[in-house]
C-alpha cells in the first residue's frame, strides 16, 4: 500500500512539473513586413508569405523600416493590415 502511495505522489510530482514549463514563444512576420508573437505554431497558408522566428530573432538596423511590430490575439495572421482569423 505504501509503494502505491509513493508511485502516485511522485506522479503528481511529475504532473506538476510539466505544467510549470512555459510555453516557447515565437516571432512570426508576413512579407509586408508586420511581425507578432505567438505561442504556438501554426500551419499558415503559403500566399501569406509567413516566417516563423525565434523569440530572439531581431531586425537588422538597416531594416527598421521595413518591419513593425501589429500584435494581437488569437489564432490568424496579418494581410494587408487586416487580422485574419483561421
């Protein structure tokens, strides 16, 4: 009975663990130039010119002009200066 009691204590444990590792955040940028974070990766439709980055990727100075930061919430993607919901 005790051995049960330690199996399940240490798989509570374990439980726990996993759900304090955060979540991999990403940089994601359209070919218009408009980037925003994500949390998960999605399958984005090719004609959206989407790149996925890492959470420290960072534009080039020469290349402030072209990107800007358009966050928002939910799954989507930015075209044409619209948020598009998929």
């Amino acid at each position: 009975m005790k051995s049960s009691m330690k199996i399940a204590l240490a798989a509570a444990a374990l439980g726990a663990v996993s759900f304090a590792v955060p979540a991999s955040a990403k940089i994601v940028c359209n070919a218009e130039g408009d980037c925003w974070h994500v949390h998960d990766v999605y399958t984005y439709p090719p004609q959206a010119g989407i790149v996925v980055h890492e959470d420290d990727w960072r534009w080039a100075d020469q290349d402030k002009d072209r990107y800007h930061w358009h966050e928002h919430d939910g799954r989507g993607y930015w075209r044409n200066g619209i948020w598009i919901t998929f």
